[in-house]
C-alpha cells in the first residue's frame, strides 16, 4: 500500500504505509493534524492525547492477541505496563489502562485507501480513535465517520540502510612479501548520537521488522542482532578486538562486514549494527 502525498506535474511522491506486526513500535499520526502524535504523558488514565515535538512517550508497541488475530494491544514504549483502553461510549472514556487485559483494550487497523488506518475498538465496535481538535488533549474516539481526524498513520520506529563496511583494505598484488597491520575492529550494535536508547521496549523486534525483505544479507543481521541483544544489557552489545590481517604477496586484499544504519525520529535512537566480517582476496580488481 502507497500513501500519495503529493504531485508536482508528472512527478508523484509516495511514501510506503507501514502494515501493523506483532511486537513492532511505531510513532501514530493523526491525518488531519498531520504534526500530531499519539502521545502518554503521565499514568492516569486520560494522561493520553497527542504533541507535536518527539518525546519516547510516542513510541507504541503492537502486541496482537494470542488468540483474537488481527486484534492488537497498543502499548506504550516508555511505560509498557500502560495500554491504550476504552471503558465506556462517550468520547473522552478513552486513555490508558494498568491492570488486567480486556477486550475493551483490543483496536483492529482497518486500512483506507490513502494509506491510513481507522483504529476501532473490539468492545465499542462503533467507535474509533479520533483526534477533534489542535489542542493536545483534544483525542479519544468518535462514532465511526469516514474524516481525515479519524484517520491514522503508523510510521515504524526506525528505517535502514544497509551497506559493506569495509574494515581493512590493501592492494599488494606487486608485493613480494605479505604485509600485515593490527587494527580494533567492532562489531555488534553501537548509538551513533546518544549513549543510551530513549527505551529498550521492543527494540529487537524494531530493529528486525526494519530489515525484512531486504536480502539475505538483511536476514543474516537479523539473525545476529537477535542474538546479540539477547543478554538485554546496552553495555554487551557491541564488543572491540584487536586482530591482525595479513594481506598475500600477488593479491588484492579486503576486509568486509555487513552494516546496518537504522534512524529514528528520535535521533537518541540512531544506531548501527555490524555483523561479522569476512575476507576477500583477488588477483586482479574487486568488482566493486
């Protein structure tokens, strides 16, 4: 599903709508006012509504129901014990809820043909997520109506970009002898703009959702991320070593592991995995 946004003559801009996976994080965007984001500011129960400027307040995690699919727990990524709830008819009995799980706590995404969701609640099936005003706490749910303030966007919580980072490289293909240098080479995940994540919530399953369908170097990165973030200690994830690589005499020599470069809206959360690195050795040109 494409969300058009905007035409200039013959040129289209489309932005690709996020599709709701168990135990993803999103930011949720209202359509009307597109600035907007479903925020939880406190722990009482309408401690909820949107704001404009980036907070991990805004960070959502989906977590659908183990036996009503297609139905999601919406929980927040800074208080995950706190789940968005609905526990009456009138507008404003909508906010977060502590506690036990009840139907009144499922929301079903309905997709529109512009690329938004309509966010319904299991239990007041007439009833969506809505936002009726600019002011921060103008949110809760209205009888469903097909407006723009009961439209929502999900945009995941990072996006990647996937690269070979070259650790070492040394043309000795007119060498008679081998030459050798001893670096620090780091693999694993390390913050590029911060020391610490805004939340950990959900984190291994952001990171991987971020890197599905894009080649098998993707799958093997998500595979090691998994297995990295495993210990659930920041600290852990990213280990340096020193190594020594020794490059033939009559070859051209390269060192390469995979990179993923993944950004957020919260740059706090900027980050970068490495994955284990392999060696190249050639006789004429790398190909790339």
């Amino acid at each position: 599903m494409k969300l058009l946004i905007c035409t200039f003559a013959s040129m289209v801009l489309a932005i690709e709508a996020a599709v709701p996976i168990d135990g993803n994080t999103y930011f949720i965007t209202n359509r009307k006012y597109y600035y907007a984001k479903l925020t939880q500011w406190g722990t009482k129960s309408r401690d909820v509504g949107t704001l404009e400027d980036f907070y991990a307040s805004q960070i959502w995690e989906l977590k659908e129901d183990r036996y009503l699919k297609g139905w999601y727990y919406i929980v927040n990524g800074e208080r995950p014990k706190y789940r968005l709830a609905k526990w009456g008819s009138g507008d404003q009995k909508t906010g977060v809820y502590k506690g036990n799980k009840y139907r009144s706590q499922l929301w079903k995404f309905e997709s529109t043909s512009d690329g938004y969701y309509y966010i319904t609640n299991m239990k007041f099936s007439k009833r969506r997520l809505a936002k009726w005003g600019g002011g921060n706490r103008d949110f809760g749910s209205r009888k469903a109506k097909n407006t723009d303030n009961q439209k929502w966007f999900l945009t995941p919580r990072f996006e990647v970009e996937t690269d070979w980072k070259t650790i070492w490289s040394t043309d000795n293909r007119e060498g008679s002898e081998e030459f050798s240098e001893t670096i620090e080479v780091t693999t694993g995940l390390t913050l590029t703009s911060s020391t610490s994540f805004s939340t950990t919530t959900a984190l291994t399953t952001s990171l991987q959702a971020s890197l599905k369908g894009l080649g098998e170097a993707s799958s093997s990165l998500s595979m090691e991320i998994s297995t990295t973030l495993e210990t659930g200690k920041e600290k852990t994830w990213s280990k340096t070593r020193t190594i020594t690589f020794a490059a033939p005499a009559g070859k051209n020599y390269r060192v390469l592991a995979p990179r993923a470069k993944f950004t957020s809206w919260l740059s706090q959360d900027n980050c970068e995995f490495t994955g284990q690195y392999k060696v190249e050795e050639s006789e004429t040109e790398f190909k790339d």
